[in-house]
C-alpha cells in the first residue's frame, strides 16, 4: 500500500462570505466580498465572491505547521479596485455579494507532487436582502514527494471533492452570513460550519466583524479499516476595517483557533537514532507523537492606499503564535496597475518565517517514551521561510448581452521557494544520521478564473 503524506491542495475556494462587506469608489455626484480550509477574517472587501480570498494552501491537515493559520500563500485573485472604477475616494458599505458565476482551473506542481482540479461558483441573490451560494470544488492528487520516498512507499493518486452552501442576509447595515462546507476524501472527511455578522458604523466609514467557525472531522487510514480519530476545531475571528483618508483603507484583525483531537498524521513517522552514542549505527522510524490539542492566536495589520494614477498599493504584516511553540511572522506587499480600460495588472511579493515546534526534531536521539513525550518530524513544524512572488493579468469588459452584465478573465501565476532550516534530505542514504544536506524546494501554481457577472 502506498503511505500517503501531508498533500498539499493548491487552491481552496470558500463558499461563505467571512467578510461581507465591499469597498466601493464612488464618485462625486453620481449615483450609487478540508474542512481543513479555514475562512480568513483579514481579507478585506469581498470582490471576488466565494473565490475571496483563494488562499492557496500548501497544506490541507490543519495539524501540520500553522496549517491554515499562518502557512498559507494568500493569493488575491484581485485588488479591491479591479472591478470598480478607480476614483477619488473609498467609502465602506453593508451590501450582499454581486450576483455571479465562477469557474476555476487550479493546477500545482512541486516538490514531486502534483495537483489539479476545477471549481465551480453560482451566487444568486433574492429581494435586496438575500443571497444564496453553491461552491463545487476537486483536488486530482498525484504524489511522489520526499515523504513518500523516503518511507519507502510508493507515489499514490487520490481526489479530493467539496461541496459548500452559504447565505447572506442584508438587514440596515448588517450582514448576517452562514454557511456550511463538507469535504471527504478517501482517508479524512470533514464538515464545517460557520457564522458572521458585519455592521458598518459612523457614516459608513467603520466596519466591524466577527464570526465563528466549528470544524468536525474525521481522520481514517487507508488499508487499516479500525483506525477512526476525531478532530475538533473551533475558529473565533474579529476584524475592524477603517477609512483613513479618501485613498486610505486599513483592516486590522484578529483570529483564535482551538484544536482538539488527533492532530497529527497517521502516516508520517519521525526517526531516532539506533545507538545514541553512534550515529553511524543508523535509526529507526516511529509514528510520530502529537498533543491532543492546540490553540493559536494571530492578528493581522493590512492596508490598501490609492495612488494618484489608475492604481493602488497594499500591504500586510502578520504575527501567529500558538501552544506549540511556533511563532510566524508573515509580510506581504501587492502593487496594483490599470493597463488599459478592461485589462488590469497584479504584482506580489510575500515573505513568511517560522520557529520550530517544542516537540520537532529531524533526528532524536531515543524513542518516546510514553504517549506525553512528544515526538515529530512534519516539515511544516520545523523552522523554515518561504518566499512568493507572484504576477496575475485580469481582463474585465462590460457587456450587455441578454442577462449578463460583465464578463471577467484572470491568469495567476505564482512562483514559491521553500527553505527547512532543520529539515534533511533523507534521500542521501550516504551521509551519517542528521548530516544530510537541508531540504529545498519550489513550486509552481496556476489559476485560471472565468466570472459571469448578471
């Protein structure tokens, strides 16, 4: 049987608005947003519907490293302006999601391991105060990566398959979203449901939300049929956005997340040293030893300024810390640039870093002792950085044609560089125990997003 490791999904798409509001231009005298994939309270003016934000998730077991809470590339498939008018001033405003259909292609290929799939988006909206979502969303998993090779498993195919519903309600300046999102694959299903509530506050100029999330999985192991863990998640969020100037936004957030169950990886295995005075002796391999349960705490500063031409400048930096004993900081700086009348420019630069966990070792010297003497080896626990940068072309004409109103099409590309500061390459058979060189790796992601807007 092959074993199966931490895989990485390349693109989630969320089917509830955790931040309902949307950031409009107006312009003066006219007239008048698995499952392990949390929904991520700093993202700011919901353009993109559903597909808001499509963080790219490099790794779909929220256990391993700060899983959907810091490690995640956040990938905006547009700025706030791109589908409005680039004009003189901001101003907040409680409104339901645009009514529109999305169709996304996803594909990521790195560190041996490949993934793709569609995603399909209908959001319809009833009576000015309601509006109702459908997100369908496919991983095609294809993996050959360091984990499997060096278990001595061979590389494995599976697909990965999410349903997910959603409701907003429109009341005065409030925005009341619910939704509910399963995902099952052939080892791990999960349901989640979530709420959110956003007010707007003093002229429209002040928007604050919170919202809560309960994540229910279950963790299998394919081959062994008794094997049966539950998990537990509970997320609590909060997000304050406030216009600074007629150019200037800000958003400042914060996220708690609890986690209690099995949290780690029935597969993955760490290793001990065979004689601990002799590394030559070699070592063996134990599945690895996890807590029963985790809390984290993130906050999040984010900014979008307008710039004198037809673009804008954003900005974020963000601080995780959690129970483990990881600290990640996480900055990130986008441009923004209006091309032509329909055809709009992205460009990224993101940066993250991160401790090691208490309890992470690439090699230990002896076995755990008991079921409190922690022990693990997942890559995304250890210290690392990553880098992304990132270039995305979108073209958005208007049209009037039968119901539709606007079409959009937008090409992303990213580009990510992994460095494990202690994480080896077992793959140099070689070298001693823990002189192997320091694993690398790099990766590519594509999207491809097709909107009908009516």
């Amino acid at each position: 049987m092959a074993q199966k490791e931490e895989k990485p999904v390349a693109v989630v798409a969320t089917s509830t608005n955790t931040n309902s509001r949307r950031v409009e231009c107006i312009r003066p005298n006219s007239t008048r947003l698995k499952t392990k994939a949390l929904k991520n309270p700093y993202a700011g003016p919901n353009i993109f519907g559903p597909f808001q934000p499509p963080e790219l998730r490099l790794y779909s077991r929220i256990n391993s490293a700060p899983g959907a809470y810091t490690f995640q590339i956040i990938s905006s498939l547009l700025k706030v302006f791109l589908f409005f008018p680039l004009g003189p001033c901001l101003v907040l405003a409680s409104t339901l999601p645009e009514e529109r259909a999305d169709a996304m292609y996803h594909s990521y290929d790195g560190g041996g391991v490949t993934i793709d799939g569609p995603s399909l988006l209908v959001r319809k909206n009833f009576k000015e105060t309601v509006s109702i979502s459908a997100n369908y969303y496919v991983d095609n998993v294809s993996s050959a990566s360091i984990d499997v090779i060096t278990s001595g498993a061979s590389s494995y195919s599976e697909t990965r398959t999410q349903y997910s519903v959603g409701a907003d309600y429109l009341h005065g300046k409030s925005v009341f979203s619910a939704g509910y999102t399963s995902s099952d694959e052939s080892d791990y299903h999960s349901d989640t449901y979530s709420f959110n509530i956003s007010q707007d506050f003093f002229g429209d100029l002040t928007n604050i939300s919170f919202g809560y999330s309960l994540g229910i999985d279950e963790v299998k192991q394919n081959g062994n049929a008794e094997f049966s863990e539950d998990t537990k998640r509970h997320n609590y969020r909060f997000n304050v956005s406030q216009i600074l100037t007629p150019k200037l936004i800000v958003d400042l957030g914060y996220e708690m997340i609890t986690d209690e169950g099995f949290l780690n990886n029935p597969y993955r295995s760490y290793r001990f040293l065979n004689n601990p005075l002799d590394p030559s002796a070699g070592y063996q391999l134990s599945q690895e030893v996890y807590p029963a349960t985790r809390t984290s705490d993130a906050a999040a500063l984010r900014f979008r300024y307008h710039m004198p031409w037809q673009a804008s400048v954003s900005g974020q930096y963000r601080f995780f810390t959690d129970d483990w004993g990881i600290d990640a900081h996480t900055a990130q700086i986008g441009y923004t640039h209006r091309l032509r009348k329909h055809w709009y420019l992205d460009l990224k630069y993101r940066h993250y870093q991160q401790t090691a966990a208490d309890f992470y070792s690439d090699l230990f010297l002896v076995a755990s002792q008991d079921e409190k003497d922690y022990r693990a080896r997942d890559k995304e626990l250890s210290q690392l950085d990553n880098q992304t940068a990132s270039v995305y072309l979108s073209y958005a004409p208007e049209i009037e044609f039968a119901f539709i109103d606007k079409l959009g099409l937008t090409l992303q590309w990213d580009r990510i560089w992994f460095n494990y500061d202690n994480f080896t390459d077992l793959r140099e058979t070689d070298a001693l125990p823990g002189q192997e060189s320091l694993f690398t790796m790099d990766a590519n992601v594509i999207k491809l997003v097709f909107t009908l807007w009516y």
